[in-house]
C-alpha cells in the first residue's frame, strides 16, 4: 500500500482539482461570485502569479522563470516520493497531496498561462470584513500535506534509546 499510495493520492487531487475548475469555468463568470454558506463565496478568479498573488504583475520572462521553477519543483516532489513516500502510509499520502497540488496547478499554468482560483473565505467582524485570499483545490492539498510533514516530523520518534540509526 505504500508503494502506491502517494501516486493515487496524487492522481485524486488532480482529477478533483481539474473536475472543479472546469466546473467553475463552465458555470461562472470571469470576476463574479456565488455565495454559497456565511463565510464561503465561489469565486472566479485568475491568478498569474503564484501563493498570493506575488508576481502577478510580471512580464512573460517571469512567466516563464514561474514555469519552469514550479516543473522544477513537481519534478523534485516526484523524487521525494521515491526516496521517502514509504517511510509511512502518512508521509505517502501526505507527499501524494503535495504532488497532486502541485500538477493541478501546473497544468493551469501550461493551459491558461494563469491559475484558476475559486474558493473565498471570509468573516464579518462588526462593520469590517476580513478574508483570505482565494484558492483552489490544489492549494488546498498542498497545504494539508506540507502540515501533515511538519506533523510527522514533530511527532516523537518511535524508536527507543537502543535501536540502530537508520541513516
């Protein structure tokens, strides 16, 4: 299970990701919303750049320097599951979610040459409203698996004061 586990994570977060952006691509205006709870709005917005917005304003050669980092960064994730996604079920899955986030918003970037982000959350505080930035499934997934690593590195060892290093 734990030689396959990250792949199919992966392949979960990327069916996911593409299902609801084409769903929100097909259904919703470019610049409008849909509220749909108190605190939670569709959007329907484009995002050039990268985690909120840094870079948006650049020109094509940053553009492409964003491409060619974020395939760089697949790439290594890819390798990372290799060489640790067996260590545990956890750590697979979790480098699953990282690696399928990362190819979900890559595939945007080769199509559109933007991101496609659509979830707004936001919460009213007497006459001020607060929100975090939009996003998307794939950031989603990769933020739950880089919090699931950190988890698994903090948690305590399992090895008792005897048992040979592994390294």
């Amino acid at each position: 299970m734990r030689t396959w586990l990250p792949w199919l994570t992966a392949v979960v977060i990327v069916t996911a990701d593409r299902l609801t952006k084409i769903a929100v691509l097909d259904h919703l205006e470019h610049g409008t919303w849909m509220p749909i709870l108190p605190g939670i709005t569709l959007t329907h917005v484009h995002n050039p750049g990268i985690a909120f917005s840094l870079f948006a304003d650049g020109g094509p050669v940053t553009r492409a320097i964003l491409h060619l980092v974020i395939f760089t960064a697949v790439v290594v994730i890819a390798w990372m599951v290799v060489q640790h996604g067996r260590r545990s079920a956890f750590a697979g899955f979790a480098f699953g979610l990282i690696l399928g986030g990362a190819v979900g918003n890559l595939i945007d970037r080769v199509l559109y040459s933007w991101v496609l982000d659509f979830i707004h959350l936001w919460v009213r505080l007497g006459d001020r409203t607060l929100s975090w930035p939009d996003f998307n499934v794939a950031d989603s997934a990769i933020t739950l698996g880089a919090v699931l690593l950190v988890a698994i590195e903090l948690r305590p060892s399992q090895r008792t004061d005897n048992a040979p290093d592994s390294d």
